[in-house]
C-alpha cells in the first residue's frame, strides 16, 4: 500500500493458506507517489469500505456478497487488442494549471449541488413573492375598512418569537460581519484621520454659502485658518505670570493674616492679673495722650515745614503750567514731511523688528477676530433658515389637514418648502449612511458598466453570465405578473362592492349639519389664509435678516481688503527692518552700554562726592575738637597763672610720631632701564621743634610750685592735641586723594557723554535713513473722489506725486486746535490780569501779617515774663510725659514676681508630695524591720529545737533517717533563703538612710 494500490483477495471458507492469496484485484486510486494509505476501516453495516490516504483523498468503495460477485461481477478476460503499435501514445499534460481527473469531477458536483440549490432557491423565491402579494392584499383591505373594524400591526404576527428569533439572528450576523471587517474599518478610519488632519484639522471654518428663499442674493462665510500655536503660547504665558503674581499677593495676604492671628493668640494667651492689665491700660493711656500731643506738635511743624516748602522762589514755574506747555509740545504733532532731511524720528515712533512683528500679529488676530464674528453671525443665520423650514414643514402639514376639509375650487396652492442647497451644509458631504453608501455603490458599478460597454463587446463569460441572469428573472417575473394581476382583480372587485354598499348606506344631511358645514368651511378658508400669510411673513423675513447681514458683510470686506493691503505694507516693512536690524543692534548696543557705563560712572560720582562731605564734616568736627581743647586748657589754667607761659609751649610742643614706611620709587622703562628702590626706615623718636626760639626746656618734669595735677592734664590735653592733629592731617590727605579720584572720573565721564553723544547721532541718522528706506514703499489708500482737492487749474492733475495724503480727523484737530489757541490766549490774558491783582492784594495781606505776628510774639513772651519770670518752651512741656520705659519695667517685674509665686507653690506642692512619699517608705521599711525581726526569732526557735531532738533521738530512730535528713535539707534550705531576703532588706534600708536630702527621686 506504498504506492496508492488497493488489494482485494477473494476468501473462501476464511482460509488464510498462502495459495488462496495467489488471486486478488488491484485498484490504484491513491497517488503513487504521495497516496500511501494511513488507514482502512468498514461501516458498522460492512456494506462499505473507506480509504484514506496520503494525498488528502478518501475513497468509498462497495463491498458485495459472494453471490452478487459470481453473479453480476464475474471477471471477463478482454479479448486482445489488434493494431496497437501503430497506435499513438497518449500526451502527458505538462500544464500545471491544467485540471486533473478530481478536479474535474469535483468541479461537476459542485455545480450540480449549485444548480440543486438555485432550484431550490427558485421555488422558495416564488413562495415568498406569492405570499407576500397576499400580505400586501390583505393590508390594503384592512385599510379600507372602517377604523373601529382595522386590524393592528401586531395582530399578524402570529408569534412574535420568530421575529425575535430572526432579529436575534440578524444581530448575530451583522455583529460576525463587523468583527470581520474590524480590521479594515479601523484601517480605514485611520486613513480617513489622517486625510483630516492633513487638509481639514487646521481649518477653523469652512465656506458656507447661505441663500435667500425668494431672491438670488447669498452670502457666504469667511474660509478662516487656524490661528499659530505660538500666538496661544504667548497668551498662556501672559495668564501664567497673570496667575503668578495674584498668587503671590494672596500668599503674601495669608502670610500677614497668619502673622495676625498668631499675634492677637499670643496676646490672648498671655498670663495676666487684673492688677497687671490695669497698670498696661494706664501706661497704653499715657503712651497715647503723649504720642497724641507729640504727633499734634510735629503736625504743627511738618504743616509749617510744608509751607515754607511751598513758598515758591523768585524764578518758580508753576509746575501745571509746565506739564500744559509740555503736553501741547507733545500732543501738538509734528507735521513735518518725512521725507525731509530736517525731519527726526521721535522716539516713541522707533520701530524695529520686533515691533513690526508684533504689530503683523495684533493685525492678524484683529482679522481673524473681525471674521469669526462675523462668521458666527452667519452660522446663526444658517440655523435661522433650518428652523424656518421647520416651521414651515409643520405649517404646510397642518395646512393640507385644513384643506382636506375643502373643495378642490376652494383650495389654495401650496406654498413650496425651500430646501437646504448643497453649499449651505458642507459638513454633511463627510457624513454617510447606509443609504448613501448603497446609492454610491450603484452608482460605482453604474459607472462600472458603462466604462465596459465604451471599452469593448462583453466577454463570452460575461454574456452567458448576463444571459443566465436574465433568463431566471424572466422565469420569476411571469409568476409574479400573474399573481399580481390575480390580486389587483380581487382587491378592485372588492372595493367596487364596498362603494357600492357605503353609497347606498349614505343619506341626505339636515339643516343642522349644513349649518355646521358651513361653519367649518369658514373656519377652515380663514385658517388657510392664516397659515399661508404666515409662511410668507417667515420667508420674507428670513429674507431681509439675509440682505441686511450681506449689506454688513459687505462694508467688514471692504475693511478687510484695506487690512490685508495694509498687512502686506507692514510685511514688507518687516523685511526692511529685518535686513537692518543687524546693524540697529549694533548702534542701540553701543549705546545702551556708554549709558549703563555712564550711570556707573555717575553713581561712583555721586559716591565720591558723599566721602567728600563726609570728609568735610570729620574735618570740621576735629576742628570743633581741637577749639574745644584749648577752651578746657584756658579753663583749668584759670586767671593769672604764673605758669601759663610755661604751660601753653607744653601744650603747644610738637612731637613728630614717625613709624616704619616703606616708599619704593620706580623709574620709567623708557628713560631708565635700571631699577632703584630706597627704603627708609627710622625708629620711634622724639624730636622736639622749639619753633623760633632758641631755649630748650624740659617738659619731662613739673616746675617747682606748678600743680602737679594741672601739668598732668595739660599733657594729656597735649597728647589729645597731637591725636587731633594727626587725624586732622589724616582726614586732609583723604580728601585730596578722594578729589583728584574726582577729577579723574569727572573728565572720564564728560569723554563718556561725549561718545554717547556721538552714537546717539548715529543712531537718529541711521533712523533717518531707514524711516527713508521705509518711505520708498508704496501705501494703498482708497479714495473717493469727494476726498481729493489737489487741483491744478480747477483740474485733476495726473500725477499725484507732489500730492500730500491727510486724514480727516487730523485736518479737523488742526482747524479745532487754532480756535482753541485763540480762545485760550484770551483766556490767558485775562488769567494774567487777574493774578496780577491777586499778587498786590497778597503783598499787602503779607505785611499786615508779619505785624500782625510780631504783635502777638511780643505779647506772649510778656506774658510768659509775668506768670514765670523766663521764656518756657511751650511744646517740651506739652511733648513731656511719664517715663514709659520705667512704668514697663515695673509692670514686667510684676509679672516675674507673679510667675516665680506660682512656681514657689509648684515647688512647694511637690515637695509635700515627696514627703508624704518618704513617710509611705519609711513605714514599709519599718514593717519589713519587724517582719524580719519576726523572721529571726523563728529562725532561733527552730535551731533551738532542733538541738534538742538531735540530743534526745531514741533507740527506734537509730535505723534509717531519710525522713529526717529530708526534712533537715528542708529547713536549711528555708534558712538560707531567709537569710538571703533579710541580707536585701538590710542592705535596701541602708541605701534609703544613707541619702542626705531624705528623698526618694
């Protein structure tokens, strides 16, 4: 069974020898190469046996009884075949596509199981369209029936657990069929993503196109991009240091109320008598009423400090004045030509790149801006409309229920419902259904079909395919027709008799109901009128929203067109000032850093000038010293002092203090090569100057009958002098140096301001040059011919380039500014007048005053003669209150007393406790004492006793003693552990008595 072959031997009586396996049959039906048979098996009946082999195949063969074998399949020897070498050999099929023996036959059984199945189809088909005709039939006769007599919907089905079953099955296979095409969905929303990302996720609005109902007007929608991430950045960062700094000042306010609180709790809580808090309320009192007078005193003075200040000098401005003539300097304009050499760009005027490109921003987003507004207004417009049709939809429906009641003569026509254009809803082209995905299907193999039909004739595979088709819908139509048709006869027969019946049935209407008619119809043509005037009145004033909406766009896109010319004006700026911003940079670099220089260079001025006062002052203080000095040596000299010659030559003596000074002198590389250093070096000494005279005397050693204690202090005042002098020439020696510093830096500066002044020019000739390079672009501004009063010879020139562009509003301010000028020089004139009155009437109120003054000074200091005999500073005395300082104290030292008797109590409290603690001890100690006691005269008894019983031991306890010894081990035992608890108790109460302070702790 290697090679595929199947072999069959006829048995006979089961005799298994080795000549009954002579004859057998061979079928080779597995493949010889890969056919190896894996398995044989008969059915439970034996009437078959099944094969399977190597090649995938499983064959079926017939298994016959002997007699069936000897009667119908009885082997025929063939009779030999004449002519077979002149016979050709069969081709082998070499194509690998070509079909093989099996392929053929499973080919052919499955399109007779296809062909099976589509008849099968076929009669289900006709069954179906058969009764459906039936349930359609039966439908419309329900509805022709009166409604009390109509059958429900739900009183067809005749289970509705088949509909629940086939829903559920439904479910099942649209549920397969998603989790099949999961894979391609999601691949294709992905695709679909990112299309829309690509295209559509930075469009912020797309182009709506909204139309009137009645009119050809419209109006479409800005298509607007979004807005650059960069310009939300700078948003966020300015809302972020926004939000910072508010968070700041709220921690700083938690901060202070913390402090608040934490303050007012450590008052609260501050231990305090009564007698302590009524001391602080008398001391706060006083503090009060002395900071009340002090504070009512330096009023007075700072009242009179500030009107001194006010008193305005002989060449005073009033500062009013200057910031009028300032802000009329400022707001007057400079109306130069900016193409004039004399022409100087202001400095708030200085525009650079920076600038530039924040200016394009703010445009962009005021554009932007201008037209999301505008936008929205039409989007609101849009869903105007939608609601509109809405409204009429529901009032057209309600309008064809009013004139069903009415004749057809009677009826008005109804007013068209307007419909959604295509452009007015762009959104929904991305949006799909079923239905628009069937009906772009059709139209896809419609497009299909018509592409094959140019391209060629059909295919014969297409043609029977075609033929096939329609030779089986022919088949099904003629049944369909013709149950149809049955259907259609029965339905009109029945109608015709139930019209019948109802005309009979029908009878004449009385007054009654003619009156009721008749009012009904009225109502109903009202209504109709009502409803169509209404549908009008909405259309026509959708219609005029639409029309004004379109005037106003139509201004904001005249706006937006002299903002976009405008923005292409200000981009080419941007480039002009990029291509110059290298060589800005440098200039305004150079002049930032000569100012930063020159503010060092002033503050470094300013601090020499300061050193120098204050050399000044040290220099004046020494001296007020050194006048002071000798006014105590006159002092203790006193008058006629014999010695006082004597005296002020000691006291006048100069002593030279030299100490070691190193001074190294080096020579100019240029002139000398060779480099000398002297140093010079000198001890303390005393070198004694005695001026113009030519005596020496002896100032170590006191005169006879001279005050020792007076040529003592006049050598310590002469000491003091020379102290004096040497930081007097100190301090001189620190001033020169700290001038020519000065003078240095002062001339460094003025070189300084010089090259500041320098760049600066370059900097405003370098503006001039680019406010020129700007000047060479070319500004759109539209024009009305109204606007234009360049005329030459009553005529418009041609050429407008001598022409100056001015706005209206600046030619107005000019015309308003001179009226304005003239009226106030007027009111100057007047102003001036009127002070001049007012300046003699307060020189003449000045005078009176001053006597006025004098008179009361005089007065008062008489006054003061009077009652206390000397002039008394008034203000001191009112300033002068109790000591606080000293008040505090006691109150504080109150406090400590308060706090240290509380803790004298604590203590006092504690000890007592200890005592008692101690006598507790002490008693326990006591009682284990005499239970020791107690213990030890146990301890004596029992010895006691037990000499005597090893003294009296009788003749019947000389044998075995283990009771005894066991007994004796025990007591011992006994002994020494009480021996071992009294030895702990004694050293324990030593311990205790041992203590000095008798405590416990």
């Amino acid at each position: 069974m290697q090679n595929g072959a199947l072999r069959v031997y006829p048995l006979q009586d089961k005799d298994l020898s080795v000549n009954t396996l002579k004859e057998y049959w061979s079928f080779n039906v597995h493949d010889n190469d890969y056919g190896q048979i894996r398995g044989i098996c008969s059915s439970y009946d034996e009437r078959f046996l099944i094969t399977c082999g190597g090649d995938g195949n499983i064959f079926t063969f017939n298994i016959l009884s002997p007699e069936d074998v000897h009667q119908e399949l009885k082997a025929k020897v063939p009779s030999p075949r004449s002519g077979l070498e002149k016979e050709r050999a069969a081709e082998d099929i070499e194509d690998p596509n070509a079909y093989n023996i099996e392929e053929v036959k499973q080919k052919k059984e499955y399109e007779r199981i296809v062909k099976e199945a589509e008849g099968r189809k076929k009669k289900k088909r006709e069954k179906l369209i058969a009764l459906r005709h039936e349930f359609l039939f039966l439908l419309q006769k329900n509805q022709e029936l009166p409604k009390h007599m109509q059958l429900h919907r739900e009183q067809y089905e005749m289970d509705h657990r088949i509909f629940e079953e086939l829903n559920r099955q439904t479910a099942q296979r649209i549920q397969l069929v998603q989790k099949e095409l999961a894979w391609e969905r999601e691949k294709h929303l992905t695709g679909l993503q990112k299309l829309h990302n690509q295209f559509r996720h930075s469009l912020e609005f797309d182009t709506v196109v909204v139309h009137a109902i009645q009119s050809n007007h419209q109006i479409s929608t800005y298509r607007l991009l979004a807005i650059s991430e960069k310009h939300y950045q700078d948003k966020r960062a300015r809302k972020q240091s926004e939000e910072k700094e508010i968070i700041t000042e709220t921690r700083q306010a938690g901060i202070f109320e913390e402090e608040a609180e934490k303050l007012k709790i450590s008052e609260v809580r501050m231990p305090t008598t009564r007698y302590i808090e009524s001391k602080r309320e008398q001391i706060r009192r006083h503090i009060e009423k002395s900071d009340k007078v002090k504070a009512k005193i330096m009023k007075r003075k700072a009242e009179w400090e500030e009107l001194y200040k006010s008193k305005p000098s002989d060449d005073y401005e009033n500062p009013k004045d200057a910031e009028d003539i300032k802000a009329a300097r400022e707001n007057m304009g400079c109306y130069k030509l900016k193409t004039d050499t004399n022409y100087r760009v202001p400095e708030h005027k200085h525009v650079n790149a920076e600038k530039a490109a924040m200016q394009l921003t703010s445009l962009e987003v005021l554009i932007h801006k201008k037209k999301v507004t505008m936008n929205k207004e039409i989007m609101s417009l849009r869903d105007l409309k939608v609601s509109v049709i809405d409204e009429i939809k529901c009032l057209v429906q309600e309008l064809k229920s009013i004139q069903a009641a009415l004749d057809l003569s009677e009826r008005v026509p109804l007013p068209l419902i307007p419909q959604l254009h295509p452009d007015e809803v762009p959104e929904k082209k991305f949006e799909y259904d079923s239905d628009i995905l069937l009906k772009f299907k059709e139209e896809q193999e419609a497009k299909a079909k018509l592409q094959k039909q140019l391209e060629g004739p059909p295919s014969s595979h297409a043609f029977q395919h075609g033929f096939r088709r329609a030779s089986s819908i022919e088949e099904i139509d003629p049944m369909a027709q013709a149950a149809g048709a049955h259907l259609m006869k029965r339905t009109s027969s029945l109608v015709t008799e139930q019209q019948q019946v109802f005309e009979t049935e029908k009878a004449e209407p009385t007054e009654m109901e003619l009156e009721i008619s008749k009012r009904k119809k009225i109502k109903s043509l009202y209504l109709q009128e009502t409803l169509i005037k209404k549908i009008n009145t909405l259309v026509i004033n959708f219609d005029a929203e639409l029309r004004f909406l379109r005037h106003k766009k139509l201004k904001l896109d005249v706006q937006m067109k002299s903002a976009d010319l405008r923005y292409i004006t200000w981009y080419e700026e941007l480039l002009i000032l990029k291509n110059l911003e290298k060589h800005e940079n440098l200039l305004q670099g150079r002049v930032n850093t000569l100012i930063s220089e020159q503010e060092a260079m002033q503050s470094k001025l300013n601090s020499y000038l300061a050193q120098m006062e204050d050399r000044k002052h040290e220099i004046v203080k020494l001296q007020e010293c050194e006048k002071a000095l000798y006014a105590n040596f006159q002092a203790s000299l006193g008058e006629n002092n014999e010695f006082a010659h004597f005296l002020t030559k000691v006291l006048e003596k100069k002593i030279k203090c030299m100490g070691k000074k190193e001074v190294g002198r080096e020579a100019d590389e240029e002139e000398d090569e060779n480099e000398e250093e002297h140093d010079e070096e000198s001890s303390l000494g005393i070198e004694e100057n005695s001026g113009s005279e030519d005596k020496v005397f002896d100032d170590s050693v006191c005169p006879k009958n001279c005050n020792e204690a007076l040529f003592r202090n006049t050598i310590q005042l002469r000491q003091k002098r020379l102290d004096i002098e040497t930081a007097l020439t100190e301090e001189k020696k620190i001033a020169a140096n700290l001038r020519k510093k000065y003078n240095a830096l002062a001339k460094k500066a003025k070189a300084v301001k010089t090259s500041l002044d320098n760049a600066d020019r370059e900097l405003e000739t370098f503006q001039w040059e680019k406010q020129q390079r700007l000047n060479e672009l070319y500004v759109v501004v539209p024009l009305k011919l109204h606007q234009v009063e360049y005329l030459v010879n009553g005529r418009m020139p041609s050429d407008f380039s001598q022409a100056l562009v001015f706005t209206n509003q600046s030619l107005e301010y000019l015309q308003k500014r001179i009226v304005d000028l003239c009226n106030e020089k007027i009111m100057q004139r007047e102003i001036y007048k009127k002070a001049q009155k007012q300046h003699k009437q307060l020189v003449q109120d000045k005078k009176e005053m001053e006597i006025k003054i004098r008179r009361l000074e005089e007065k008062c200091n008489h006054l003061m003669m009077q009652k206390f005999g000397r002039l008394v500073d008034f203000e001191a005395v009112q300033a002068r209150s109790v000591n606080i300082r000293m008040e505090e104290l006691k109150v504080q030292i109150m406090e400590k007393e308060y706090v240290h008797s509380q803790e004298l109590k604590r203590w006092e409290e504690r000890i007592l406790d200890l005592q008692q603690q101690l006598m507790k001890l002490t008693n326990e100690n006591t009682s284990k004492l005499q239970q020791l006691n107690q213990l030890c005269f146990e301890k004596q008894q029992l010895e006691t006793k037990l000499a005597s019983l090893k003294n009296n031991m009788g003749a019947e306890f000389q044998g075995t003693r283990t009771t005894d010894i066991k007994e004796k081990a025990r007591l011992e035992s006994q002994h020494k552990h009480m021996a071992h608890a009294t030895a702990l108790l004694r050293e324990e109460i030593n311990h205790f008595l041992s203590r000095k302070d008798g405590s416990l702790f």
